[in-house]
C-alpha cells in the first residue's frame, strides 16, 4: 500500500489502478472540471491544475513508484514540510497547466510542454444569438497502438546515438569577428536530442519509429448561446499525443463577422433604423426589423410623439442572451435615421399647400449687419466635416429634449460605434 494516497484521491481511483484505468479517469475528470467548463467556480483553475499534476505523477512509472514508496517528499530528495501548493508551483511554475513531468537520464525533474491545438473558428452574430452545434473532422497525432507508443519493433531497443555520444546534444563551432571561435550546444539533429536512436532494422513498420501516427477524428463543438467574441471553447485532452506527454487540448477560439445590421457590445444590440418624414412626424406601428432569430420586432410610436433627428429608442430584454443565463437578455438600442422626401416627390404636390401645413420658416435675421455677402450652396457628406480638422469634436450644446412619452424613448445608449 502507498505511504501517501492523495494523488490517487484527486484523480478519484484506486492505489492500484492500471495505468489504463488512470488515463481514463483523468480524460474523465479534465471534461468535467476544466476551468471552461465551470466559469462560476473561483477556484476551477486550481482543482484542474492539482489534478493535471496528480496524473502527471501517477502516469509515470519512475515517478509514480518513487511516490508509492516515499510520497511527495521522495520526488523532491526528502523536502519535508512542503504542502501540495509548493509542489504543485515547481511542477507548472505557478501558472497553471500546459507541462508534463518526468525524469531525464539523471534522475533529476525534466519539464516537456503539452502540445494544444489552437484553432480559429468563425462564426456569425446569428450563431451567438441562438446556439449552434458544429461537427467536424479532425486528424489528431496518437501513439501507435503496435508498438505502444515505443518506436520500436518487438522487444527492441534503442541503442546509444553514436553522433552525440547519448548526450542528446551536439557542439557547433562558428567564427567570431574577433577571430575568436565560438563553441554553442544544440540539440542532436540525428537522435532529435533522445541520446538514443532505432536501428533502421528495429523500427516498427506502422509508425516507422516515430511513435505516433495520424488518426482521424469526428468532433463537436457547442456555441453556446451569449459566447462573445476571442471566446475558448477547449475540448480536454483531444489535441496530439506523443510518448512520456500527455495529450493536449483542442482549442477553438470565436471569430465574429461583422452583422451588416446590428452591432454587439456586450449584452447590449445597436441597429439603425430608417423611417420617413411622415412616420417622424405622424407617427407608425410596423415592422420595424427582423431580429437575429428570425422574428418581426414591431414598434407602435404613440400619438402626438414627433421624433427628432438622431433620437433612439431601447426595447428591453432584446438584446443579445446572457451567456450562462439565456433565459435573460439584453437591451435593443434603435437609432433612428429620418429619410427625408426626394425631389421627385416635391414636384409632384402642391408647394403652397405644404407650406401652409408645415411650421414657419425661420424670419430674417434682426437687426441685420450692414455687410451682407452672397455664400454659394454646396453639399458634402458628412464623414467630410472633420477632415483635415484638429481632434476636437464638433458637437451641439443644446439640451436634449426630456419629453419621454413611452417607454424607450430618450434613454442612454451603449458605447458601440453606428452603422
């Protein structure tokens, strides 16, 4: 029986486990405790760390039987009094996963960094809105299932490299400009730094001595709903293998078009919405947009509201769905664009009547100045303004009108820029 069983206990199996059954338990536990996984648990990231370190350990022969006979402190030359923490910090340099622990030819802790497969995914805002599931196929690096992972053929074994004499490192001279020479270490290129080779007679015929071959996977991945942009979606131990490390992790990183109508900030929606002069000043009730899920939003003004240039609206609990908590949304903040008449249309009414119906012109400047100039029309666009200008913005200082005749209207919107 092991003089110290708490590794065993973190991974949740038995002191005398097979090294099948500790592999299996790990992939088991990595899905269910991975830090992605549980992003309302402050302390996931330590659970799957001290976790990650355990199987490490225990995945090992060399050091899981120096553990069985001696615990923790057997691994570290008798370092009494050093918590689980301290060990843990040695073994990932206190930040986290990504490195497997094992032991070079001198007995002493080596480090290797785990392989992860980052992989940029695209998606639309669309996707983000109502979920989506996505299955794919993938080719991942496994260890050979004939030789075990081993290169080897049978019961072969790799013999000493004869180029860097088992060292695993060659020495390269090269010319200073002082004359001097130079003498640099670098890793054998003829034994890939193992200080051991196959004999070409010796390899495995399936993997040809490499230890891995390629294997084709099907994988699935969930968008949930509310994900955001750069988010992770890590799938525990489905990256590449290689033998003395475990397998990595297949990441899936968000990539967002942008939406031709809305924009996203945070949980908030910003679309902009054209209306005619008439619906400005009389008011509608229609369609105003077809939302992200296919559905109408229809927007009733009440009577009497006239709407000014640049004024917005917010439909609340239409926004984007809150990731982890989709039954609840955010905000829809609609900016309104008054488009005004054509030419065409002016010309097809009665001038005078309209100007009977429509407000004053504003009367002629009083007293007038005793130098009045005639200025030619021209018109620009607006992005043009500012051209060429200094930074400061240009902006009106005239209160807002505070009139809020229904819900909505006049309220703050979200920092996102307008399309």
């Amino acid at each position: 029986m092991p003089v110290d069983t708490e590794l065993y206990e973190l991974l949740g199996v038995s002191p005398r486990a097979t090294e099948e059954e500790i592999k299996k338990a790990y992939r088991k536990k990595a899905r269910d405790i991975h830090p992605d996984k549980n992003p309302n648990d402050p302390n996931a990231a330590t659970k799957f760390q001290e976790m990650a370190a355990a199987y490490e350990i225990l995945n090992d022969p060399d050091s899981r039987a120096i553990y069985d006979e001696s615990g923790m402190d057997g691994l570290h030359g008798g370092g009494a009094g050093r918590g689980m923490d301290d060990i843990f910090a040695q073994f990932f340099g206190g930040g986290g996963g990504g490195f497997s622990f094992g032991f070079d030819m001198g007995g002493g802790p080596s480090f290797k960094k785990r392989n992860d497969s980052i992989i940029e995914h695209e998606v639309t805002l669309e996707d983000l809105y109502n979920g989506k599931s996505v299955k794919m196929n993938m080719e991942k690096q496994i260890l050979c299932t004939t030789c075990k992972g081993s290169g080897a053929k049978g019961n072969a074994k790799p013999k000493q490299c004869s180029t860097c004499e088992g060292n695993g490192r060659t020495f390269v001279k090269s010319h200073m400009a002082s004359g001097r020479i130079s003498v640099s270490p670098q890793k054998c290129t003829d034994c890939n730094g193992k200080g051991e080779k196959l004999r070409e007679k010796d390899r495995c015929k399936k993997c040809k001595g490499s230890a891995t071959v390629k294997e084709k996977t099907r994988q699935e991945i969930f968008i949930e709903k509310g994900m955001t942009d750069n988010q992770r979606i890590v799938l525990a131990g489905a990256g590449d293998e290689e033998p003395g490390v475990s397998a990595g992790d297949v990441v899936f990183v968000l990539q967002v078009h942008p939406h031709e109508s809305f924009e996203r900030t945070g949980n908030d929606l910003l679309v902009k919405i054209k209306i005619t002069l008439s619906e400005a000043l009389l008011g509608f009730s229609r369609i105003l947009l077809t939302h992200l899920d296919g559905r109408g939003i229809k927007v009733t003004s009440p009577p009497g509201k006239i709407l000014q240039p640049d004024a917005s609206i917010v439909i609340r609990g239409e926004g984007m769905p809150i990731y982890k908590r989709s039954d609840q949304k955010g905000d829809l903040f609609v900016l309104f664009d008054i488009e005004m008449p054509t030419e065409e249309w002016l010309q097809s009414i009665n001038r005078q009547t309209l100007e009977k119906l429509l407000p004053p012109k504003k009367p002629e400047m009083q007293p007038q100045p005793e130098i009045v100039d005639e200025a030619d029309f021209e018109e620009i666009d607006r992005e043009n303004i500012h051209d060429g200008d200094d930074d400061d913005d240009w902006e009106d200082d005239e209160d807002d009108d505070d009139d809020d005749m229904y819900t909505g209207y006049g309220a703050p919107e979200p920092e996102c820029r307008q399309q």
